[in-house]
C-alpha cells in the first residue's frame, strides 16, 4: 500500500572470489610458521589448480619456494588472500592489495573487536575498507575455509584425510569446533562441498554463505554453528532460499 515502508533488499555480498579463486597468495609467509607449513602441505595435496605464491619482503624464498615482495610482485595479482600478518598490519596491507586488483582475503588473526576498544577500532576500519573496495573478506579471528571440489584447504589444522566431495556445506562461527565437526562427518564417510569460518564476520556473514551453499548445486544440505546472528532479516531471506531449494539446513 502507498506510505507503507517496505524493509530495504538484502545487502548480499557474495564470497565466491574467497571460495572460488583462480590464485592464491599466503601473505606474511615465513619459514617458522606452522600454519605456512600446513597450508602448503594440504593445498598441493587436495589438488589445487591454481598458483599458490608466498608473500613476504624478508625472504626470497622460504625452503625452495620463491617469495615475492608483494602482490605487485606475482606472476599475476593474486585472486585471493591467506593474509597471516598480526592485527595491526592487516589494514594497511589490505588497503594496497585491492588497491593492486586483489578480491578478497583470509584474514586468520585475533586482536579485533572481540578484544578491546583498539581492537574494536581495528575492526571498524576494516569494515570501512571492504565497504569502499569491494573485498571480499573471510573473518578476522577464523580458521578460513575449505574449498572441496576446488582442492583449496584454506584450513591451517590437518584435515585432509577427512575430506572428500559431498554434499555437506558448513558454516561455523567457531573454527575450533569446525575441526571435530569435519573429523566425525569424515570417519562416518561424510562428504562436504565448502567448509567455512567465518570468525567475525567483517563483510561477509552466515547469510551470505549460506545463499551461496543454496546456489550452489553440489550442496544438498547446510549445516551451520551460529554464536549470534547479526543480521536477523538477511538471514531470514536466506534461510528462505533454502527452503525454497528444498535444501534442509540444521543450525545449532
């Protein structure tokens, strides 16, 4: 009816740059991390197609591998982000990256809003930065993501032997709980499409997610572990689609 307002449209942001990319770059390599170690380990072996770089000016190589300066520096601007730098330096970092054509980042570290007020303020410019660049964004404070079919396990934990293609599409606000969820879904011969954490969910949030699970025609069932929704009208809208798909989803 006229002079009736109606509730504005969904601002969907779509994480499929983060889920999907043609390249990767793991930015903050750096010869004593675990987490490097682990993702160049399971990367390979799930078969990722794609280039996987490593970014750090320190180093020109880490082991055998060639290390780039910066996203500049690439064969080609990488698509994507494994960004393993410390809070602080994430925002300046991510500022030049979509300034080079990067589209979206993994950002893995803690010290955000859910620390205190300069993590809150940390947190609010990177928001600021995705709003104005488009980025798409994975986190801050997540365990990332894991791409099946793709072969990209953006997960820096070992759960390789667990994984294979399937119908399961997980969204977790908890990384570490994501682990006993793919380790028990595995050993009972569970497959899974995309595997998310989604930690603070700076851009892109469980909606987003779970509209692109819905989309995608290789999930057939959504699973999802939420500590809140920040959005309840957008997730409404997308647990919708899900019914509407006829796509079953359990939360907990």
């Amino acid at each position: 009816m006229e002079g009736i307002a109606r509730p504005a449209a969904p601002a969907w942001r779509d994480p499929g740059p983060m889920l999907r990319p043609r390249s990767v770059a793991i930015l903050g390599a750096s010869p004593g991390s675990r987490w490097l170690q682990i993702l160049q380990e399971q990367i390979p072996q799930a078969g990722y197609q794609g280039p996987l770089w490593l970014l750090n000016p320190s180093h020109a190589k880490i082991g055998e591998v060639p290390c780039y300066p910066g996203v500049r520096a690439t064969p080609e601007v990488p698509e994507h982000l494994l960004v393993l730098l410390p809070a602080e330096r994430v925002v300046p970092a991510l500022e030049d990256a979509a300034a080079a054509g990067v589209k979206s980042a993994t950002i893995y570290a803690t010290g955000w809003a859910e620390t205190d007020a300069a993590g809150k303020a940390r947190q609010e410019a990177l928001r600021t930065l995705a709003e104005h660049t488009g980025l798409r964004l994975c986190g801050p404070n997540c365990l990332g993501t894991i791409s099946v079919r793709e072969g990209l396990i953006a997960y820096p934990l070992r759960v390789f032997e667990w994984l294979k293609p399937g119908g399961i599409g997980a969204v977790f606000q908890s990384g570490a709980l994501l682990y006993p969820f793919i380790r028990a879904g595995g050993e009972r011969g569970a497959g899974f499409s995309y595997v998310i954490s989604c930690g603070n969910e700076v851009g892109t949030d469980a909606a987003d997610y779970v509209k692109f699970l819905v989309e995608d025609p290789e999930t057939t069932a959504i699973a999802l572990l939420l500590e809140g929704v920040r959005a309840p009208d957008k997730f409404r809208a997308a647990l919708d689609m899900a019914l509407a798909a006829g796509k079953p989803v359990a939360v907990l």
